[in-house]
C-alpha cells in the first residue's frame, strides 16, 4: 500500500483532494484530522474496492496452485486449508487484526496499534465509505499472507491444529504491517517505502513458510531417495494457479496506489505495465535455468516458481523503476528463488510448493531492491523525496530497507515458531504416520480417491489393528452408486441371457450324442429378443441352433441316467430361458461390456 501523508486541517485536505465525498467535506469542514489510510474520494474508493475484489481472486490461484503441488489424495485437504484461511483468518482480522495494524487508539506505539477492534463504524461516523474500504482492501492482503503458509504445511499438518493456526496466525501478519504501513510503524517513520507488501504480505509469508516447514518436519519417505523433487500431482491445475495469481497480481501491484485521483491514475498503469516486465524477466530467466539444469526439457515447477518470485520481487516499488529495471529486478528475483529452492531441500526443510523462496527469499530481494533502484515519484510522496542508491539517492534508503527485511524476517520466523509450538502443546500439528500414508483426503474429509495406491494402504496397514473402519466403507469420489446400481441391474439380466444361450449349447450338444432330443421346428418364427425387438431367425436369435433353424428343446432320458442334468427354468422379459451357474463374462452379441 502507498505511503500517504496524514492529512491534517480542513483547508490542507481540500487542497490534496479535488473531489472529495460528502463524509469527506464533513469531517474536514470540522478539521478532523483524517489518517491517509481514509484519505479516500468517491473515485478512489471505487478503485480501491474494484482492486480489493480482483485481489481476492489469488486465493483461488493459491488453492490451484498448492493443490497441483501436492498428491492426488491430499489436494482436497489443500483447497480445505485455502477456505479455512479466509473464514478463520478473516474473522479474526475483523476482530484483532486490522486494530493492531492501523487502529487509532490512545494506546498507539511504535510497534503495535491499539484501536478500532470489531470495527463497525455507523453511518453518521464522516469516515463511514472510506472505512469500509480500507478494511476491505487491507483484509484481501492478510488473508492472502495467510494462505502462502498452507502449501508449506501440506501432506503432513493436522487439520484441526492447522484451523487453530489460521485463527490465530492474523497476529503474525497485522503487527508487521503496521510497521511498514500504519501511522504509528516505526518503519514507515524511518522513511521504509513497500508500497505494495514484498515485506508485511511476502516476507512474512515466506519466513513463516519456512518456520512451519522446519518445525513439522519432511513428509514421509519424502528423502529417501536424495532430494530431487516429487511428481506434482496435477501440473494442469498448477499452471491455473498461476494465471490466476498472474492476473490477481495487477490489482495487487496497482490498486495500491491507493486511488486514482491527482497523479495516482498514472502511477497505477506504471505499477501494472512495471508487474508485467518484472514477469517477463523472471520467466526468461527460469526458461533458461530450467533447459539447462534438466538437459532441454522445461520443469513445470521451475518456470511456475520463477515467474512467482519475480512478481514478488517488483511488489514493493513496482512504480517506481523503469522497465529494464523491473525486468532485471524480477529476472534476479527468479533466479535466487531457482537457486533457493534445491538448497532448502538439502537443509532438510520440505516445502512442496517451495514457498519459502517464492515468497521468503524473494521477497528480501524486493525489499532491497526499492533501496537501489527507487525513483522519488514526482507529485506522490512516496518516498519522501529520497531515490535509491542507483540514482543517487545515498545509502539511507537502501539502510533502512535493510532494517525493514531483517525485521520482518525475524519477526515471521520467531513468531510461527512460537505459535506451533503453542498449539502443539494442545493439539498434535503432525499428521499420525498412518494417516499420512493413506492421505488427509480419506482422513479427514472421507473423501477417497480410486486408482491412487489408497487400496493398497489400507491393506498394508490392516495387520497393524488400526480402526479403518470408517475410511474402508467411504465411497469412492467420482461415481454415481445410483447409476452403478442401475448398471449392475442390466448386467445381471445379460448375464442370465447368456447362460440360457449357454444352456441351449449344451442342449445341442447332446442332442448330437442321443442325450437330447432336438425337435426341429419346420416353420419360420418371428420371436422377441431380450430388449424387446421383433427378429427373425438368424445369429441375432437367442435359440439359433448354429444352422439358422429354430429349436426347441426338451428334457429326456431315464431317471438316474449318466449325464442328467436340472436345469431351472427362468423368465426373462418375455422369453422362457434355462438358468446355470456360469458367471463367464463373455462377449455378447446384444450387449457390450463396459467395466
């Protein structure tokens, strides 16, 4: 989010707005002193909201993405986890997190904001739109910091612990970003300029990645055999995610100009246009790494990852460079996320949808970068007048952007920590072994999987004595029993259509042998088949007797002779058949098999 200037007197905030909205003109008429984070008019707030509805659209690419990371039997369990990030972490900004991040209390310091908690402003409050609005905004980037940690954790966290952790994990994204973008932050009065959250959204999602990543441990089996990377599970659903998070990204990067009035409109195409650029350096960059590292063939991972990082990496000045900048700057951020990721894996640290450099490593080289790279805006207060050091700015910028990624950094780090290993304390955060192997999807959501190994878990794992019962008898995902039931129906009734063919075979037979006498019938009938339709005698007659003549058959022979055989009659439709105990499922001439 851009840096605004608190706004000040009546005649200060006129001047700065050419078209303010009627709660506007109220509170300024009154000299209330407005907060930039409500220094909003009628066009801005339409911005603002219209950003804030795209924004939330990344969920659906995070959920995409980490679903086509992970096995087949735990992407249920992933997309669960991306759902209960907005329900659980949502509720929880409304309660506590967005007041310690930009609450106006009595209470404010340097390091937390104390205010505004249940916010519910009413409608003769002069702040009433631009309130709705700010909280709306800044709650569509919490809940995204939220969901980067969930890929990190997957196959192997307890869903019940990993619902505790989503509620309560608003503490580890709010208090940082009211460092960086809160009037109180200590950072933003030390001149940190993230004008879009490589730090508070990123950083802190990657280093919170990592932590939980090390404190759970690797999947099992996972190193078995060295580190290289498993199969994705669904690549095609991987690559969604990606679009979608592509196309979230610009609402990201240039709704956070904050508006459209005075010079914003400008600076937000450049944030857009700057997003793209960044794109485009950090995919050639992984094209390249990719076709070398893997003898000419393209890694899904490596490009999906490389292009992320570098969307990353612009975020927090994405207006701010020109366009061979953000394509080094996202080229470079590809690149380090490339290289990081082998590395967590031979640190031990599994992470399957390689969050912690996504969003860790890159996201500190998006902090740095506004600190060599950083234009001051021209009629936007940014950066406080200051330019980075490789426009002649000095080292001050690039000091305490420096600062602000060591703070966050640790911040997100300590802070993960400590939580899981509260909750653990209270609720087991790893997966038991058993259930790890037979998957969250069939464990926790009943939801199981055909033709993924689950069959043979679960008969591996019965001498154990485990209580399997109620997973065994879960439904297959996929198939309609009604329809199954309907279609076992139809082939038993083929199937006794094919022993009274059968039957009349041996009837044959026999006849030949003087067992059985076959009365040949001396005129042309027209009988009914099976399904009901009107045939002639032929190959399409359930009774040919292999000549083309009609049959009819009938038992002979003395009682107790060799060979006698009963046979039961049956009705089928409207045809007389001979029922045997043969199940052979053999090609039928009215019917095709399909299994």
């Amino acid at each position: 989010m851009a840096n605004v200037t608190t706004m000040g007197t009546a005649a200060a905030g006129a001047s700065t707005t050419q078209s303010p909205g009627a709660f506007q003109s109220l509170a300024r008429n009154n000299s209330y002193v407005i907060p930039g984070l409500y220094d909003l008019n009628v066009e801005d707030t339409n911005w603002v909201l219209t950003s804030s509805f795209i924004i939330f659209t990344m969920q659906t690419g995070f959920g995409m993405l980490e679903s086509g990371c992970v096995s087949v039997k735990n992407e249920v369990n992933i997309m669960m986890k991306n759902i209960i990030d907005i329900v659980l972490g949502g509720f929880t900004y409304w309660l506590f997190g967005y007041a310690m991040a930009f609450g106006r209390g009595e209470l404010n310091n340097p390091f937390v904001a104390l205010g505004d908690f249940l916010i519910d402003p009413g409608v003769s409050d002069p702040l009433f739109g631009p309130i709705f609005a700010a909280f709306l905004f800044q709650l569509s980037f919490s809940t995204t910091a939220t969901t980067i940690v969930s890929g990190a954790m997957a196959e192997r966290c307890n869903f019940k612990a990993y619902c505790i952790f989503s509620f309560f994990n608003t503490i580890v994204y709010c208090i940082p970003a009211g460092w960086v973008w809160g009037e109180h932050g200590f950072l933003k009065n030390l001149g940190v300029v993230d004008i879009a959250g490589s730090g508070p959204v990123h950083l802190i999602g990657g280093a919170s990645a990592f932590a939980s990543a090390a404190i759970l441990g690797p999947r099992l089996g996972r190193y078995a055999k060295g580190t290289d990377p498993l199969p994705l599970g669904n690549p095609v659903n991987a690559c969604m995610g990606l679009f979608v998070l592509w196309w979230g990204w610009l609402a990201f990067n240039s709704g956070s100009t904050y508006g459209v009035s005075g010079a914003k409109w400008a600076y937000a195409a450049r944030a857009a246009v700057m997003t793209m650029m960044g794109s485009f350096g950090g995919g050639s960059f992984s094209i390249v790494y990719s076709m070398i590292n893997n003898d000419g063939r393209m890694d899904v991972v490596d490009l999906i990852n490389g292009i992320l990082a570098s969307l990353v990496s612009v975020t927090a000045g994405c207006y701010l460079y020109h366009a061979w900048e953000a394509i080094l700057i996202g080229a470079i951020g590809s690149a380090l996320c490339c290289f990081g990721m082998p590395l967590f894996d031979r640190m031990g640290v599994d992470d399957p949808v390689g969050a912690s450099s996504v969003h860790g490593i890159a996201g500190i080289w998006g902090v740095l970068a506004v600190g060599f790279f950083a234009d001051n805006p021209l009629r936007m207060d940014t950066t406080s007048g200051r330019s980075g050091l490789f426009k002649g700015g000095g080292w001050y910028m690039l000091g305490v952007q420096s600062l602000s990624a060591l703070c966050l950094a640790c911040w997100g780090v300590c802070s993960t920590f400590v939580l899981l290993w509260l909750i653990n304390k209270v609720v087991p955060i790893r997966m038991d072994p058993n259930e790890e192997l037979l998957g969250a999807d069939l464990m926790e959501h009943r939801i199981r999987h055909t033709q993924i190994g689950i069959s043979r878990a679960l008969s591996a794992l019965a001498p154990i004595q485990l209580d399997l019962d109620d997973v065994i008898d879960a439904p297959p995902i996929g198939r309609n029993p009604g329809h199954d039931r309907c279609v076992d129906e139809i082939q038993a009734a083929s199937q006794k259509l094919q022993q009274w063919r059968e039957a009349m075979d041996k009837f044959a037979d026999r006849a030949e042998t003087g067992t059985m006498k076959l009365k040949p019938s001396g005129s042309r009938l027209r009988t009914k088949s099976f399904l009901g339709r009107a045939h002639a005698n032929g190959k399409d007659n359930a009774g040919y007797d292999r000549e083309g003549g009609t049959v009819a058959a009938k038992m002979s022979g003395a009682e107790g002779a060799e060979g006698k055989e009963v046979h039961q009659l049956s009705v089928i439709g409207s045809e007389r058949s001979y029922q045997v105990g043969s199940t052979d499922r053999n090609t039928d001439r009215n019917f095709a098999w399909i299994d």
